[in-house]
C-alpha cells in the first residue's frame, strides 16, 4: 500500500472515529456504525505496520460495533445510563492490569513482531473494557477510554502514526466531555420529579 493511500485511509479513520465518539457520547445508536467501519481501516493499517494487538483490537471494535448496534437498539425504551460500585472497578482495574501482563507474555513467547508491545497490550486491556462498559451504557467507560488514550498517545506517535496520535488526544477530550454529559444524565434521572 502506497504511503499516500495509507495517510488517506488514517484520517479517513480518524474522522470517522471522531464521529463515531461524538455520537455515543449524545447516545446515539448510529455512532457504532461510524466505528464499525472506522475499525476495518484501523485493522488494516495496524497490520501493515506489524502491530498485530492493535489490528486484533480493531477486529475486536469492529464485532463490538455490531454488538452496540444490536445492545443499544433491541429494547423499545432507551438503554438506561448505570454506574458500577468502587469494588467492581478495583477489579476491573486488575483485570486490565494482568491481561495486558497476559498479553505481553503471549506476544513474547510466540514471537510475534512489533515494537512497544507493553504498550500495545495495555491498550488492547483498556480498550476492551471500556468497549464492554460502553455497550452497557455505563457511565464511567469514559474514565477507562481516557486511560488508554494517554498510552495510545505516545504509541501512535511512535510507530509513525501520527494522525491516530491525535485522534487519541481529541479523544482524551470528547471522553471528559462525554463523561460529564453521562454523569449529569445519570443524575438528573435519579433526581425525584417535582409535583405539580
């Protein structure tokens, strides 16, 4: 693939999933399309540059995505935003932790090529967490996405992927913008109804 095709796939990519953040963020069912197709493009340009957990990963969004769709759109009434208790995060945080240990290993012992590989799988762990609390509409994937994205960060930047590097620091911001815009439409919801 020429390096002008690719460059064009990235920010195609990139405004895609800038799409596809904004719209969940205002809960709207269509954003997972943005990123179903938004993670076909990742996966191939990922794999183009050996980072073989980063084009599974898309692989993964891209299966989520149609998840999401199908989560988000099978009930008549809208899926209600949730929030998760202290101790299941203190698990949650665990599980990433060990599966990006996991993963590392894994990649080690099977040799599979690529650089920065730690970062890779701590990405991966985050990602799929936040991907799994998105789909569930709770409220705090926004904090787990903002974790991730500080890594992905630096990763982008170092495998020449400059375009994704930016991506993730928008992201950064749209994930504190959408995590204020859930807790306030989490709180309003729980808020009693004045009578009349």
């Amino acid at each position: 693939m020429s390096s002008h095709v690719a460059l064009a796939l990235e920010w195609t990519a990139v405004v895609l999933n800038i799409l596809f953040t904004i719209l969940i963020g205002l809960e709207k069912r269509s954003g997972w399309l943005f990123g179903l197709v938004a993670s076909v493009i990742s996966m191939v340009l990922y794999q183009a540059q050996d980072a073989w957990l980063m084009a599974l990963l898309n692989m993964f969004y891209g299966v989520m995505g149609l998840y999401g769709w199908w989560a988000w759109g099978r009930a008549s009434e809208e899926r209600p935003l949730t929030r998760l208790p202290l101790s299941r995060h203190l698990f949650l945080l665990s599980i990433g932790i060990a599966a990006a240990g996991v993963l590392v290993w894994a990649m080690k012992h099977w040799q599979v090529p690529g650089v920065h590989q730690g970062m890779e799988a701590f990405i991966a762990s985050f990602a799929i967490i936040a991907t799994w609390l998105m789909s569930a509409k709770a409220v705090e994937n926004w904090i787990y996405w903002t974790i991730g994205d500080v890594v992905a960060v630096v990763f982008n930047f170092l495998i020449g992927f400059n375009g994704y590097a930016l991506l993730n620091v928008v992201y950064i911001g749209l994930a504190l913008a959408g995590y204020i815009r859930w807790s306030r439409a989490y709180n309003a919801r729980l808020k009693p109804k004045a009578i009349p």
